[in-house]
C-alpha cells in the first residue's frame, strides 16, 4: 500500500455552526487514523460567496485537509462526506503526481531555454 498525497476540499451548508464544522473535522480525522493516514493540514477559509446557488444556499463554509494516505482510505472518506447532509459539495485531487511533474517541468525548463540560443547559432544569426 503506497502512501500518496491528497487535498480533500468540502462546502458545509451556511446552517452549520462552527461546531458543527469543528465535528466534521474531527469524524474525518478519525477515519484517517484508523486508517493509517495523516492529515498534513487542516485550514478552515470560513464563510464565503459561492460562484454559483446549490441548494438554495449563495454562501457557505470551504474548508480544504491535505492528507496523506492510501487510496481506500481515500474513498472511505468520499463514502462518508456523500451522505453526510451537511457537507454541500467536495472535492478530493491527488497532488503528489502533479507536484512530481512540476519538478520535472523545473528541470528541464533551463535546457529548453538554452535550445533556441544554440538554433540561432547554428543559423549564422546572433
């Protein structure tokens, strides 16, 4: 079982109060440990606008977990936020992939801007 990196965003209804938030959180941070997981961080960005109406709610509170783990542990996780009637919407992304690309894009950028110098060379053009 390999361990991967995770960013877990979910929408609470704008009824919830901030327990009801600070309970959600903490039923996600037990699945993680029985799990074998951790939660990296945790950060509550509070109550805002929504870009578009769900439910009849134009605001609501977004709150975002990194979390690293497994795979199963992730889909425990979406089983459990789908009949949670508080959660509005999430969102789980696997990150570790994409940050592995970014090294290797970084990498390669210096190489690829030295390549049109050396065309215009060979060119005759300085």
């Amino acid at each position: 079982m390999s361990v991967r990196q995770y960013e877990l965003v979910y929408i609470v209804s704008p009824e919830a109060t901030d327990q009801a938030v600070a309970d959600l959180h903490a039923q996600i941070e037990q699945i993680v440990t029985r799990l074998g997981g951790q939660i990296e961080k945790t950060e509550n960005w509070g109550r805002r606008r929504m870009a578009y109406e769900i439910g009849h709610h134009k605001e609501a509170t977004y709150v975002l977990e990194v979390i690293n783990g497994s795979g199963e542990l992730m889909k425990e996780i979406d089983r459990r936020l789908k009949v949670i009637d508080e959660v509005i919407r999430h969102l789980i992304v696997r990150v570790d992939q994409e940050k592995r690309v970014e090294a290797r894009a970084a990498a390669r950028a210096p190489a690829r801007r030295r390549a049109p110098d050396r065309r215009r060379s060979r060119r005759g053009s300085v």
